[in-house]
C-alpha cells in the first residue's frame, strides 16, 4: 500500500512509539548495523535478537544501549561487549539473518544490577507468507527503524521512509539506506481481502547496493528455533 505523506508520517510516529524501544546499535571493528528484539509469544523464552548476518561475526561487537531501554537510570553500561553474552549468535548466512537467544542478555543485565525495559516487536504482526505475497512490482510504503551513524559518531534512533517491491520470490527497498541501517526492522501497511488495514513487520534489512533486497519473516521464522553456531 502506497500512502500519502501525511499517513506515512503518521505511522512513522506511531512506530516510534510502539517499537522504538526494540531497536538497538549494533557494530564490530568492520561494521555498523542495527538489531532489534523480537518476541514470538507471551514467553520470554521466545525472545531474539535478531540483526543481518553480515553485520556479526567480526570481532570487537557491542550492542549499543539507551537510557530508555534500561532500568534504574544510571546503572546499565553504554554498550554490552558481545564476548560477555552467552550463548552468541547463531548465523544463518543462507538467509541472511544472525539471531541471539536473549536469556544471556538478561543474565548480563542482572548480575549488573539493571534489567531491559524493551518494546519487542511481536510475533503478532510479523508478515507471513500471504503478506509477502501481497507485494508487488508497484512500490509500496515502508517504513525503516535504524540506528543511523552521524559525523561525530553518535547512533539517534532514526525512521527511514522508503519504498518496497517485489519481484518473484525477492523483496527489495528500491532506494539506498545510510550506514548503520543494515539489519533493521522494515515496516508495511497492508490491507487484506477483507479491505481492514494493519501494520506488518516484513523482515530486516540486508546489505545492498542500488537498493536493498528484505529478509521476509517468512524466512526468519524458519530459523528461530535454531540452536547457536552457524548453520
């Protein structure tokens, strides 16, 4: 569904308020990237984080934290150096996608004296199959919650509006995003058969040029349950 400016800023607002606090920093010595949280159900258990799988893998990772999305203020670190989260992530390079069991992040938190107070995006409004299947060669609104990178090195919670197509079994953002925006969520407002409209999660941003291809969770929820170690 293309909208008109108006609406897209809209649901750019109220996105940022309802998932902004999924969304997290991520880097190592090669790149820069954004992941989020994901909860596939009312259990912690199924909580992830979830990123592109080219962003990890080198050394030196941390994921960024905000004041927002930590409790009490003052206590948690900046960042959480990777090599203290056990177990890592688990790369799915076939798919693109790297996912981390959170129950080593909250571990971390607790033996810190602080605790996430994080908004996980919900398995609820993650697209399935007849969502992808709703794209097509008209571009369609989409809406990109990243951790950009500025000048002087600071990370701001940004909204990229773009748009989204697909072709055959591919799912592309038509424009190029800045640097830090790989392995973003992507947003899409659809309206089914029955013509009622609701917001997706289509998947995450993957490395490109002249565009970006989506990571749909049509893919991603096939990896989900996976253990740690590369696959």
């Amino acid at each position: 569904m293309l909208l008109d400016p108006d609406a897209e800023s809209g649901v750019a607002y109220e996105l940022c308020q309802v998932v902004g606090r999924a969304i997290l920093p991520y880097r190592t010595s090669a790149a820069f990237g954004t992941a989020f949280f994901f909860r596939s159900g009312d259990d912690p258990v199924g909580e992830a984080l979830l990123t592109a799988a080219d962003v990890v893998g080198s050394p030196g990772g941390e994921l960024g934290l905000r004041g927002s999305v930590t409790e009490p203020a003052g206590v948690a670190p900046d960042a959480v150096p990777e090599v203290e989260i056990v177990p890592g992530w688990a790369r799915y390079p076939g798919d693109g996608v790297a996912v981390l069991p959170t129950a080593g992040l909250h571990r971390y938190a607790g033996d810190g004296g602080w605790s996430w107070r994080v908004q996980p995006v919900p398995a609820g409004i993650a697209a399935g199959p007849e969502a992808v299947a709703r794209l097509g060669a008209d571009a369609a609104s989409a809406f990109v919650l990243a951790h950009g990178v500025r000048e002087d090195g600071s990370r701001p919670l940004e909204v990229a509006i773009e748009r989204v197509v697909r072709d055959g079994d591919d799912v592309r953002i038509t424009g190029e995003l800045p640097a830090g925006y790989v392995g973003a969520p992507v947003f899409v407002v659809q309206a089914d058969a029955a013509g009622d409209v609701s917001l997706y999660c289509l998947g995450l941003v993957l490395p490109g040029a002249d565009g970006h291809q989506v990571a749909t969770f049509d893919r991603i929820g096939a990896v989900l349950p996976g253990t740690p170690g590369d696959a």
